[in-house]
C-alpha cells in the first residue's frame, strides 16, 4: 500500500469513537443529573423562581425550596408537572432528560 491517508484506518477510528459515544450514553443508568437540573432552571427559571430560601416578592412564584417542601411534590409528582402547562411561565420545552434533571434537582432541596 502507498503512504499518505488510509481510509480504513481512519473508518476504524470513527467506529471506535462511535463506540466510545455510545458508552459514555449508555453508562450505569445515571438516574438524573442534579448539577445538571440546578443548571437548567438557572437558565430558564431564574426569572421566576430562586431555588433556597423563602419568597417574599408576589410577583414571582414560590423557590424550589419551598416547593419540594409542600405537601406530595416529590420528584415524580414535579416531573409530571414539568410535561403539563405551567401558568403564568407559557413557553418552555425541555428536553425530557433535562425535565427529569429538573425534577431530581428541585426534589433535593426539600427540607426535611
Ligand atoms: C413567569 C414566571 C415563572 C417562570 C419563568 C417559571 N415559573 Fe414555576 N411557578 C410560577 C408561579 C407563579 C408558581 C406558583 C404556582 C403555585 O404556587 O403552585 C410556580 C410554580 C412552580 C412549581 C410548583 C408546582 C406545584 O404544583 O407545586 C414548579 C415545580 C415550578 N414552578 C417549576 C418551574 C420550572 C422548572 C421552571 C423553568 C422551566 C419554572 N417553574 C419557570 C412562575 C414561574
């Protein structure tokens, strides 16, 4: 064979890649991401809602804090309530594993 490029050897790497990737996605069910989640509503959420703490400001909604703390929101009651409207906040998507990073984020603050 001539020097210069070899496409196998090049086709071999990106397989091998592909098969890192595919690793890195399928590792040990990694339940949610909480650093992830805190990232998340920092972005999105922010403008409404602190995460610790109490609010006292009518005009933005209750921290996360409070909110886990009430009456039955776990974290599968918050990730049913991530995929229905949330008035008065009318347009948001998140993606489904960002929803249940959300949801396992704004479930740890609860005090207990
Ligand atoms: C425009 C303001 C606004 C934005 C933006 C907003 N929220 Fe809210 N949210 C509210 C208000 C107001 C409430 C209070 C309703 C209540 O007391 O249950 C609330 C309540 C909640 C609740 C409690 C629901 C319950 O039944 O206890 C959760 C969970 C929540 N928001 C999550 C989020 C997440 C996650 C985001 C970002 C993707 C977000 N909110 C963005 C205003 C907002």
């Amino acid at each position: 064979m001539s020097g210069g490029k070899n496409p196998e050897t090049f086709t071999i790497a990106v397989a091998c890649m592909l098969l890192a990737a595919g690793c890195l996605a399928a590792t040990p069910v990694q339940a949610a991401d909480l650093e992830s989640g805190r990232r998340v509503v920092e972005k999105w959420c922010s403008q409404c809602h602190a995460q610790k703490g109490a609010e006292t400001n009518p005009d933005r909604g209750p921290t996360y804090e409070q909110i886990a703390s009430r009456e039955g929101r776990n974290e599968r009651y918050i990730r049913a309530f991530l995929d229905r409207d949330h008035f008065p906040m009318t347009t948001y998507r998140l993606f489904d594993h960002e929803k249940d990073d959300v949801a396992a984020f704004i479930a740890s603050l609860a005090r207990r």
